[in-house]
C-alpha cells in the first residue's frame, strides 16, 4: 500500500491543483497524495516533513520516521537536512544528511516521493 501524505490541521499552505491551474510563483514541494498532485508552498524558515501531526507534510507511512526531515528556506538557498530519521533521506537516490534543493530534485522519505519546484 503506497503512503498516505496528509497536510497536518496547523498547514494552511496546501493546495490542490485544478488540470489547467497555474500555481503563483514561490518555493513548492509537489506531492502525490491518493492520485492527486498537492502543492505545499514553501515559506521561509522550516517546514518539518513526517508522520507526526505537527509535520506541515505529515506521511502515514511506518518507514517515515515521525520527525523526518526539515525543510530549511532562506532568500539564497532552500536545502534539506536528514532529521536523525531511522530509515534515511533521500535526494536523487542518494542518502544525505543535509542537501542544497534545486528545481525537479526528487526527495525520498520512506516510500513517499516529494519532488522540489521552483514556479517563477
């Protein structure tokens, strides 16, 4: 069973896209949540991602740890940092501990697949 990913209630910036919606321009992580792509705009500062309510990217899924990873925005640079999770982080099919995102990077957190945009 492929996991579940869930905006957590504290999460206002996820958005469900329309076929023909054009998103307004910012930092986003796309997620696949029961066959429907999600935008969860990135803001500055950290967004956590895992299986715990208080995650603004909350994964049911047993191999996301319940504070996975964290998201880490600043004006020069967004990158990702391995929150001393069990099963590991992934970008582009490596394990990282801390990685600098750019445009179409894929990010792995269990068996969930995040993938970084850059809408301009």
């Amino acid at each position: 069973m492929p996991p579940t990913l869930l905006p957590s209630p504290t999460d206002a910036t996820t958005e469900q896209l329309e076929p023909a919606a054009r998103p307004d321009a910012g930092r986003y992580l796309a997620v696949e949540a029961g066959g429907e792509q999600r935008l969860v705009r990135l803001e500055d500062g950290a967004t956590h991602i895992g299986r715990s309510w208080s995650a603004e990217v909350m994964v049911e899924d047993q191999a996301v740890s319940r504070r996975h990873a964290i998201v880490y925005v600043t004006a020069d640079a967004v990158r990702i940092l391995d929150d001393r999770s069990a099963n590991g982080t992934r970008v582009n099919g490596r394990f990282v501990t801390v990685a600098e995102l750019s445009d179409g990077d894929v990010v792995r957190v269990g068996r969930a697949v995040l993938v970084y945009r850059e809408i301009v």
